[in-house]
C-alpha cells in the first residue's frame, strides 16, 4: 500500500511546502483537484452529498492542477503527482496532450493523469463544449492522450474518430514511458471505461464497503475486456477508516494507493492553517505510514 496527499482545496501558498513535507515523510503522490469556476446558480444536483448540495463555499480555492503540480515537481525530487480529477471533457484534447507531455518530461517522469467527466451543466455550457457527448468525447480524448504519451519520446501519432479527427503529428517533448492514465468515477460506464481504457482507477470521497465493490467489478470488467494481465493502479479516498486492519482490508481487496487529507484527523483551531496542515502532514506519516 502507497500513500497519497490529496491536497484538494489548500491555499496555493502552501503547496509548494506540503508537497515538500509529504516527500520527506514517505508519500509516494500528491492528488491535485480540477474546478474551473463556480457558477452563481447550477441547474444540476451535485452527485457525492446526500442533499444534492456542494460543501464548499464559492471562493474556495482551487488551483489549476496544470499550475500547481509543475511547481511543486520543481522544489521535489521523487514524489509523483496525479490529477484527482481533470475534467477532461472540458478541453481540447491536443492542447491538453501537449500539456501533459511537457509536464511529464520536465517533473522527470512523476506525472500521472487522473480525469473524470464533470457533472454541472453550467461547466459544458460556458466552456463552449457539449454534455450530451462527454463520456464518448472523454474515451476519444483519452486514446489521444496515451498516443501522444505512449513513451519512446515524440512519436507520429493521427487519430480518426468521431468527435476528434486529426492527420499525421508530432508533439515534442513526450515522455520516454507510457504516462498512466486514471479514470475517475462510479457508475457503470465509467468503471468500464477505467477498465477499457485506463492504467487505473480513482474513487471518490466513499466507504470502504463501496470501495471493495467497486474494485471486486473492475476485476471483473477487466478480465472481459482482456486487460486483466496489466498493470493497474487503484487510488482511493475511504471516508470511514482510522485503523490499520481497515487498510489492510482494502490493499486485500486490491487498493494500491490511499488517499488522505491528515489535517482533518488531527483537531486544531484551524484545520487550514499551514503550521497545522504541515504537522498533519507529519503525524499521519508516524501514526499510519511507518506503522503500517
């Protein structure tokens, strides 16, 4: 079992320190999140609280992923960064390519990209792309993305499809190893689209009930689609573990990563505070990692 710091909502000026802190004390990632903006009004029900309502406040930070894990890549030597997770749906697929191959080569190779679909309407509308399309848009934009990343360095890549239709090019620089791709999400479609087309498989804020069933279907999809020989990584968030065996239950069902945002198991007069966040960072490390 790996651990991740998955830095969601943390001020830009403490990432760069954190990502530190994480390296020295035995993470093997930092997660990024991806929110472009927030609507005033959203014609859609968040998908992950039992209410339908979203637990953060309009100007709750968050930093562009294609921002943040460059620089904390810059001030760190070994740890690995993902994004947890783009919505790829929302962008161009070339340009995004682009993006991640540069920010493969220049972390030295620690790079991974995790990417979702989005849920809010408002996202596709003002984004200039379409929802109705984004589950066929966002496999597409995956092939895209491991063609151009598909290791040996830049490489003639062309892609036909429906959405997305290009003839023969170059992007320079791309990584000399494939660049893993993580597929976030729940439902059925995209359990078979991280088993179809993903390196891995990312979960949402859930139970560790939710968890092993979910990996015990991914098995399953894989086996069918023929990938089950593969390497496949399983990065998970359990919102009702504190304990040893509660990891040790997950890595049997699977799991190859947690996730944890320590500064909320630690009480503090203010969770966010840096000095907080960074001795979270800490004590987390000795209470779980080292023991574990």
């Amino acid at each position: 079992m790996k651990w991740t710091l998955a830095a969601a909502l943390v001020e830009a000026d403490q990432l760069l320190g954190l990502a530190q802190a994480a390296e020295e004390h035995g993470y093997a990632s930092v997660a990024m999140p991806d929110s472009v903006f927030y609507p005033e009004s959203v014609s859609a029900k968040y998908p992950y609280t039992d209410d339908g309502e979203r637990f953060w406040a309009p100007d709750t930070v968050y930093v562009d992923p294609f921002t943040a894990i460059p620089a904390m890549a810059a001030v760190t030597r070994t740890i690995r960064f993902y994004t947890n997770v783009l919505k790829l749906p929302l962008r161009d697929p070339l340009l995004t390519a682009k993006q991640v191959s540069s920010m493969a080569v220049m972390s030295g190779e620690r790079f991974g990209l995790g990417v979702g679909l989005s849920w809010m309407p408002e996202e596709f509308a003002y984004t200039g792309t379409e929802m109705r399309t984004r589950g066929a848009r966002t496999d597409e934009a995956i092939e895209i993305v491991k063609a151009v990343c598909g290791g040996g360095g830049p490489q003639w890549v062309e892609y036909h499809g429906k959405h997305y239709d290009f003839g023969r090019l170059m992007i320079s620089p791309a990584p000399r190893n494939p660049l893993p791709v993580y597929v976030g999400g729940h439902s059925e479609p995209a359990l078979r689209r991280a088993a179809r087309l993903g390196d891995g498989w990312i979960s949402v804020n859930t139970t560790s009930d939710q968890i092993v069933a979910a990996t015990a279907r991914l098995r399953e999809l894989r086996a069918e689609y023929g990938r089950d020989h593969l390497p496949f990584e399983i990065k998970v968030m359990p919102v009702d573990i504190a304990d040893l065996d509660g990891y040790r239950r997950l890595e049997e069902a699977g799991v190859t990563e947690c996730q944890a945002s320590p500064w909320w198991a630690y009480p503090a007069d203010d969770p966010t505070a840096a000095r907080h966040r960074l001795d979270a960072v800490r004590r987390f490390a000795d209470d779980v990692i080292a023991r574990y």
